[in-house]
C-alpha cells in the first residue's frame, strides 16, 4: 500500500475525509499526539487500526468528536460530572470513559461496555472531524509498545506502507497523550494522567480516585495499563537522586549511554546529552521525540532523571517509569 502524505489545507484534509469515509485509515495530529483514525462504526476498519499499529484486540480505542451533538450516537448516558467536564475542557487533552451505546461495535471498546470519548482542540483534527461528520475511533498512531508519535516523522516511520494517508501537521503541542477519566462509577476515576492534570480535576469535581498504576495479577480499570508501553529499542533506567554520580558510577557499563537530563552534566566520553526541559510543558513535548532520537543515535541505554508529580509532570513521569518498566535507580 502506498502512504498519501497530506498538506495541512482544506483540499487535502477534504480528501482524507473521503477516504475515512470509505473505511480507509489516516493518521491525523491532535493537541496531544497524533492519532490513527478510522470510521468507529465500520467494523472492518477498525480492526485495520489494530492491524497497521499490532496492537492487542482487548485493547479499547478513543472516539473522536467534533460536536457534542455527536454523543447521543455514542454513549447511552451522559453523567452530569461529564458534563461539567466537557464545559471545563472540551475541546482540549481530556478524554470521558461513559456508558457506551449499542452502536458503537465492541471491536471499538474491546467488548467493554463502555466508550472513551474525546473532543481534541487542534485545528486541523477539528477540521477533519467536522469534514467527515463521524466519530473516528483513533489510538495513538505508533506501532504498539513504541513511544507515541508527537511529529510527522514519527508516524510515518511506523505507519509507512500499512495506512492510507497522514496529514502533515507539524508538531504536536503537548506531547503526552490525553488525561483519561472514567465517570461510569460515583467517584470519578483517573485511568491515565496527560494533558488536563489531577490537579485541575479534583478543582473541578471534588473527589478523584488515581487507578493510573497497573499491579501484576489484577484487573486493570483500563486495559492499556497492562501492556509494555513507550519503549524505545534501548534499555531506560530511571535515576533518583545524584544523576551525575550515577553516571560516573555506570558509565563504564555501557557502550552508548543516552543522558535525558534537566541539569548541566559532565557527560563521559561514551554519552550523548539531551536537556529534558525547562518545565513540565517542555518535559511533556520532548520526552517522547527523545526518546525516539536517542534510538536513533544508538544508545544502548538511556539513564533519565527522575521528575515531581506536579501539574503535567504526573503525566511526563507515568510515561517514562512505563518506557522503563519501572527500572528506577536510587543513588
Ligand atoms: O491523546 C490521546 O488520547 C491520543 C490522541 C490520538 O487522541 N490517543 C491515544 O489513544 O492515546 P491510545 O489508544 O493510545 O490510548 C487510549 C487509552 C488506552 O490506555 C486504553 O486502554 C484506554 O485509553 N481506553 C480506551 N477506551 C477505554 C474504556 N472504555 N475504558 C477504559 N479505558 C479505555
Ligand atoms: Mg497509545
């Protein structure tokens, strides 16, 4: 199959929206990380997404929307706590596990009864939405269990070849995937931190239970929480405490270390140096593209200084204990 690379203008976003509509596949950016769209009502194109991306079939997908007009189609209640999220921050990083509605195919929700819904802010996602005028179940458009794409480059890397089209929007601004709540029990349940933090929703709802951890052996309230997540090809080991001193301590390990680092280190001769940010916003847009150039210089391995959980930071820090499975090193 040959990959249409798309302009960001009304002609190219009009004829990706023809092929949504015939169940064809494209990948698109959002506010967070782009994403891999298909009709959510066509069956058979959705298991095209878990196809091109080799993701597992329990894994359920996010429904995208342009209007709320669209969730009566959607979901068969709408909780008042969601509402008063969607007020708060739709368009934006946020996405709503409710009640799902007989229309939409289980192979969308991974035969779960519930649908996770999100109404992204970024322009040319809002653009394609609309032209199309369907819902558009869309996972993250990397294949499975590599770090999510935040630019062009990253999808069509994975996606060359097994998808229809991708639209070039430049760089994602986020750069963490969206906050997913869950309101189809009385508390409100975080299942993954992003873009909208903890902090924002307790503010807005008052009590919150985090179920973002994933424990061995149980049932996860989200069934992406299970799988090996975000992880370049080079080993990541977290490092709490002196970074330098660990460094110095390992270095002599390793053929290539790749340092992700918000302080200035004395890098030894085998390292390569990447500045993690100045904030949690410059944390969150450069961790996943690191990651990803890290492989490309060919690290062997990846020592990144541990984060807080404040605000975004709670996002950034999930995404890199996951990339490590949960390799943390004190020193
Ligand atoms: O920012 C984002 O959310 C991006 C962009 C493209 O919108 N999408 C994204 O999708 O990150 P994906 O498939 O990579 O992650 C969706 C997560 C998974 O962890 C999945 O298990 C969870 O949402 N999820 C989806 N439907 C669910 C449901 N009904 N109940 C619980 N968790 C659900
Ligand atoms: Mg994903």
């Amino acid at each position: 199959m040959i990959t249409k690379c798309f302009k960001n203008d009304k002609e190219d976003i009009k004829q990706a929206a023809v092929i949504l509509k015939n169940g064809g596949l494209v990948a698109f950016p959002t506010e967070t990380v782009y994403g891999l769209g298909a009709n959510a009502f066509d069956e058979t194109a959705v298991l095209n997404i878990f196809k091109a991306k080799g993701r597992p079939a329990d894994n359920p997908l996010i429904v995208h929307i342009y209007s709320e007009n669209q969730l009566s189609e959607i979901v068969s209640e709408i909780p008042k706590k969601a509402k008063i999220l969607m007020d708060k921050f739709w368009p934006g990083p946020l996405t709503i596990v409710m009640k799902k509605s007989d229309n939409i195919p289980n192979i969308v929700s991974a035969g779960l009864n519930t649908v996770a819904v999100r109404m992204p802010v970024n322009e040319t996602a809002f653009n394609l939405l609309k032209e199309c005028n369907l819902p558009i179940a869309a996972p993250s458009a990397n294949t499975s269990g590599k770090p999510s794409p935040t630019t062009f480059k990253h999808v069509f890397e994975d996606m060359n070849g097994k998808i229809d089209a991708v639209i070039d929007g430049g760089n994602c601004e986020v750069g963490v995937e969206s906050t997913v709540i869950d309101l189809t029990e009385d508390i409100p349940m975080l299942l993954r931190p992003g873009g909208i933090t903890l902090e924002q929703l307790i503010e807005t709802l008052g009590e919150v239970k985090c179920a973002y951890e994933y424990k061995d052996g149980t049932i996860p309230k989200s069934p992406g929480m299970k799988y090996k997540h975000y992880a370049p090809k080079a080993k990541v080991i977290v490092v709490r405490g002196n970074l330098q001193k660990y460094i110095n301590k390992h270095c002599n390990n390793y053929n290539k270390i790749g340092i992700l680092s918000y302080n200035n280190i004395n890098l030894p001769n085998n390292a390569v140096y990447k500045f993690f940010g100045n904030n949690s916003r410059e944390y969150a847009s450069n961790l996943f593209k690191y990651l990803r150039e890290f492989d490309e210089l060919g690290v062997d391995v990846i020592f990144a200084e541990d984060i807080d959980d404040k605000g975004i930071n709670l996002a950034v820090r999930n995404r890199l204990y996951k990339s490590a499975g949960y390799t943390i090193a004190e020193e």
